[in-house]
C-alpha cells in the first residue's frame, strides 16, 4: 500500500515566506521515494488562493470541487492533480 499523508500544514509561516512551497516540495519527494508512485491528488478550501497558487506551482492543475467538503463551514474543496489522474 502506498503512503496516504492525510493532512500537511506548515504552522506559524508568514505569507510568502517560501516555507510551505518547501515543506510541500519535500513530502512529494518522500513520497515518491517511498513508492507512492508520480500521481497525486489533493483538496483545498477554495478559498485558499494562496495555497491553490502554490500546488499549481508545483504542478499540480485543477480538476473540480468536492461540494460542501469541509464539515466546519461547508466549504467546497478544490481537487486538484499531479500527473495523470488514477481514474
């Protein structure tokens, strides 16, 4: 079975400051080592512009919303990919 981190956060880092673009990079990378292969998937509140931003500088692309996926709010979340989706 393949790794499946269930929640990244990088605590305490200001807007911009490049940590979580780092600690996003590195966790694909140790995953990848870890077999998880080259395609991953992920959600995001929509309204985290930045975030969004990030992944998508990353490489990953937008490819539709979860509707009323967080529990707290409501928020939709936007599904994103990295390589091709494993449909």
């Amino acid at each position: 079975m393949s790794p499946r981190p269930t929640q990244i956060a990088v605590i305490g880092a200001g807007e911009g400051s490049g940590e979580a673009l780092e600690a996003a990079a590195e966790v694909g990378r140790l995953l990848a080592e870890a077999g998880a292969g080259s395609r991953f998937t992920l959600e995001v509140r929509v309204s985290n512009i930045g975030a969004i931003a990030m992944y998508e500088q990353l490489g990953f692309r937008r490819a539709g919303r979860r509707r009323r996926y967080y529990s707290d709010n409501g928020e939709d979340a936007m599904i994103m990919w990295l390589g091709e989706p494993g449909f």
